[in-house]
C-alpha cells in the first residue's frame, strides 16, 4: 500500500509517539506496536467491507488503542480523554466517539452489537499478536515467570489468560483467537485468513518444542 496509517495521520501518529515515549512504553506495548494494529485494522475493513471511511477510522482506532496502557504506567487520566486529546479536532464529533468506544472495548471478549470499527480493531491487535515476535514480547511482559511449565506443558488447569504461569502457555492463549468456539475469536474473513496463517508457525513451534523435550527425556514429566 501506497499511503500507511500514520503517513495519513501523520501528525496523529506523531501524538501517540510521543506519549509512548514518554511514558516509557518499550517492547510489550510500544508505539511501533500500535502503528501495526492501525494499519492492520485499515486494510482489514478495506479487505471485508471496503469502506475508506470506517477503514480511516479503525486505523485511527489502532493507533489509539494503547491508551490504558500508558494511563496504567503514568496513572493519569483516563484512557478516552487521552484518546480524545490525541485526536483533537482533526475529526468529527461523531467519528471520533466511534473511535472512543472502539478503543474502550478492544481488550473485551466479542459482542455481536459492535460496529465494523471495533471489530476491525479488535481482529487486527489480535493478528498483530499472532506475529512470531510474540515469543519475544511474552518473554519481555512475563519475564518473572517460568518460560516452559515442563510438568504440565500447556495443560494446567488452574492456569488462565490473565494468569497463564508461564510464557509458553500465554503464548498459546493466542491461539483462542483462531478458535471459532471462542469468545475472542477473529470475526472477519480477512482478518481469520491474516489469524490462521500466523498460528500454523505457532502450531509448529509448539510440535517442535514436544519433539525436542521428548528427545531429551524431559516430556512426559516424570520427575518426583
């Protein structure tokens, strides 16, 4: 593509950068992160419904959508004034409320009232997490935890999303966002196409690492 979200948004992007940077947002959740999600969610909704309109708007969404995350680190205000601030009168009254509740709601399981714009951005942050850097960003956001549970591998079931117990299990949690009986599934056919071809390398990462442990002696866990 010609013209990228924050090329069209330029002094946008130039906004959101700046708060990343200040608020020391690096690795996990940084700008280049959300200037991916914004450029995902733009030719996702150009790809499924061919709206240039709503397609601005939900890479302008992407752009925003680390709002908590810098209102956690700074504890500041809340993350739509900060949405609201970073937009300021580039837009509409109504475009830029689409865009507020869009970035509200991108870390909520599905809600089939939500409009193309959240739901574009919710597909495309979770196809962005479903690049091979995640191996290296879940590492970097659960640094503390084991990086293998090697007795129950991916298994344990009182692990969960928010506490997955280590870093190869929160890994595999993205794998619910191809899953079609999930609450967090991707919803558009562009976007599942995007979704799929990443998990296959997830897929085999996780069949490699079982191949090796067996090599090894280590799975299954047989140790006391």
């Amino acid at each position: 593509m010609t013209h990228r979200i924050w090329d069209l948004y330029s002094e946008l992007a130039a906004r959101v950068r700046k708060s990343h940077e200040e608020a020391g947002l690096v690795g996990h959740h940084d700008w280049i992160h959300a200037f991916r999600v914004g450029e995902q969610a733009m030719q996702i909704v150009m790809a499924e419904w061919g709206s240039v309109r709503n397609a601005n708007l939900a890479g302008i969404a992407g752009l925003c959508h680390n709002a908590d995350r810098i209102c956690q680190k700074t504890g500041s205000e809340d993350p739509s004034d900060l949405v609201r601030e970073w937009i300021g009168a580039s837009l509409d009254y109504p475009s830029t409320n689409i865009i507020v509740d869009a970035v509200s709601k991108h870390s909520d399981v599905n809600d089939d009232d939500e409009l193309e714009v959240a739901i574009a951005l919710k597909d495309a942050d979770r196809v962005v997490n479903l690049d091979v850097d995640l191996f290296i960003r879940s590492g970097q956001h659960y640094a503390n935890l084991p990086a293998v549970d090697y007795r129950n591998m991916l298994d344990d079931p009182e692990a969960s999303y928010r506490e997955p117990k280590s870093v190869l299990r929160d890994i595999a949690y993205s794998l619910d966002w191809v899953n079609p009986d999930s609450d967090v599934c991707i919803r558009t056919k562009e976007g599942m196409a995007r979704g799929r071809r990443r998990a296959e390398v997830f897929q085999t990462f996780f069949e490699h690492l079982t191949a090796q442990l067996e090599e090894e002696g280590v799975h299954p866990y047989h140790f006391s």
